[in-house]
C-alpha cells in the first residue's frame, strides 16, 4: 500500500513538472513569453554631427533684420529709457497740480510729445 502512494506521488510530481515545462514551451510558441535580447546583437547608434555650414542662414531671413536691432548701443537704449521715464514723470507731475485747467494739461502733453 506505501509502494502504490509513493508511485502515485512520484508520478504526480514528473506529470506537474513536464506540464510546466509544457506551459513554458507554449508561452514561447504563442509569443506571450518574450525572449531576452542579445547585447552583442544590438547596433549601437554613431553619434549625430552637425551641418558643416549650420551658421549659415539663408538670405532674405528675418534674422538678419534682428542682428541689425541687437546692434544697438547700450547708451543708446538706456538714454531712450531714461526719456520715457522721465516723461511719465513729467506727466504725473502735471495731472497732480491742481491749479492747471484741463485744457493746459493737454497743452503741456502735446508740446511733450
């Protein structure tokens, strides 16, 4: 009676390993099992190099009309600046006083401009 059990026991061990290693082979077959890439396999990219004449531009670009607007002077931009400000100033000034009539207040912003 122990010789029957253990046979069975023992069969039912080889007959659960061979139906894994069943499953196994069949994941492969259907493509649901993914096999592990071959790292000598794998084609390395070449390192992306620029144009030769990549600064170039082409002509008639708009680039060009900016370059000619960066090359203002660093005075030239503060001294515009400073203009604008100190005629807002001028302004504030003149819309504060109240003896002004509003018809000098246009008078004084006119000649401004």
């Amino acid at each position: 009676m122990m010789t029957k059990k253990k046979i069975i026991k023992c069969s039912l061990i080889i007959f659960i390993f061979f139906f894994n290693y069943s499953c196994e082979s069949i994941k492969k077959g259907l493509g649901m099992q993914k096999d592990a890439p071959d790292e000598f396999l794998i084609r390395k990219n070449e390192p992306i190099q620029m144009p030769p004449n990549y600064e170039l531009l082409p002509p008639n670009s708009k680039s060009k009309v900016l370059k000619k607007k960066k090359n203002k002077s660093v005075k030239e931009i503060i001294d515009e600046n400073l203009k604008k400000n100190k005629n807002l100033t001028e302004e504030k000034k003149i819309d504060k006083s109240p003896n002004s009539s509003n018809l000098e207040q246009e008078i004084l912003k006119e000649l401004n401009n």
